[in-house]
C-alpha cells in the first residue's frame, strides 16, 4: 500500500507468486512498471479504500507513508480487511519520541516536506491494527541519525522554509534554543545531524 514505484515490492520479488503495488500517483506507477519485474502487478488505488476483496492477500505491508496520510487507522484497516484470515500486515514508518515534542516534530518536519501529515505515537498504530482486528507483535525500534543537509535537501523545501528549519536545528544542537523532537546534534567537524525513531511492527490479522 502507498507503494510508490515498488521498490519494496521488486526488492522481494522472488519471495513471493504475485506482488500487487497500490498506489494513488500514477506517474510513480508508470516509473516501477517500466521496470518490467513480471510478477509485480501496478494498480492505481486510494489507500483508504481499496479495490481489492476481503481476504485477497497473504501479506499487506506500507513502508514509510503513514505520515504522509491525514487518516492512518483507515489506511491501516483498509490494509487488514484485504489480508486473509492468518496473514499478516507489516508496517515501518518514522514515530512521534516524545508527546510533548510531537507538534513542533511535525511543524519542521512539514517545513520541510509539506507532504508530511504527522508522526504517530507508536501506541497509535499498534491501536490502529488492535482496532482493525490484527494483533500486533512485539515492534522493533531503530534510532536513526541523518546528516541534515542530505535530510533536509531530499524534499528540496524554499529557501524560507529550510532557513527556519536549519535555525530551530542548529539552535537544539547548540543548546541555544528549545527541543525540537528531531534531536539535533553537532558532528565532531560542526555539521548537523537529526535523528528518527523508526518503528517496524508486524501484526497478525484474525489469527485462526
């Protein structure tokens, strides 16, 4: 789901018969598709209602594009409604670190992709598939640190935007200034670093 151009989907293309990438963007399709991986299938879909039937997969995974959404948990069902009895759902995607921090981690983070939506509390999406009748396994936690210009440039922001991002920053890395829940530190040689909490969580949907 949200699968873009299936890089997920060619990578484990000989782990599986058929791979299906639903996606809302249909140019990210035609670049994945002109890949020609033939058991890898494109379908131009919107993630809170997909045009697939109850039970039609094993497996249903979403890799880093739950922030980007304004309604996750719907994502999330949708996903355990079309994986059959006994299958699983996967999900990575960045989480909120701290509550308190959360709203100001999304103002910078929508600075600099205004794609982003927000990150969701880890106890969140364990609840979304809860909620949707997949319980979840126990998830698996990495703290990941970025160099910040290649961070920041990946979504090529305005220069306006990117100056109020480097200066929130530089400021928590200095501490001059406030946390910022991207927890910003200086490199040995000055440069920047952020880092994300990432969350991988496998769910286990109507288990029979």
């Amino acid at each position: 789901m949200a699968g873009g151009a299936g890089h997920l989907s060619r990578a484990f293309a000989d782990r599986a018969r058929q791979f299906v990438v639903a996606d809302a963007t249909r140019a990210m399709l035609d670049v994945g598709a002109a890949a020609g991986v033939p058991n890898v299938l494109f379908v131009e879909a919107d993630a809170y209602a997909l045009p697939f039937t109850d039970g039609a997969f094993d497996v249903a995974m979403c890799r880093f594009a739950l922030h980007h959404m304004t309604e996750p948990a719907k994502a999330i069902a949708e996903m355990a409604r079309v994986v059959r009895d006994g299958g699983r759902v996967a999900l990575i995607d960045m989480v909120a670190v701290d509550p308190a921090l959360a709203a100001e981690h999304d103002r910078l983070e929508i600075l600099r992709d205004p794609s982003h939506t927000r990150a969701m509390a880890a106890e969140e999406v364990t609840g979304a598939l809860g909620a949707a009748g997949a319980a979840p396994r126990e998830p698996v936690f990495r703290d990941q640190a970025m160099e910040y210009e290649r961070w920041l440039g990946q979504s090529k922001p305005s220069a306006e935007a990117a100056a109020e991002v480097t200066k929130a920053i530089g400021s928590e890395a200095d501490g001059t200034g406030p946390a910022t829940g991207l927890r910003a530190a200086r490199t040995d040689d000055g440069g920047l670093t952020v880092t994300q909490r990432w969350m991988l969580v496998v769910a286990d949907v109507r288990p029979v």
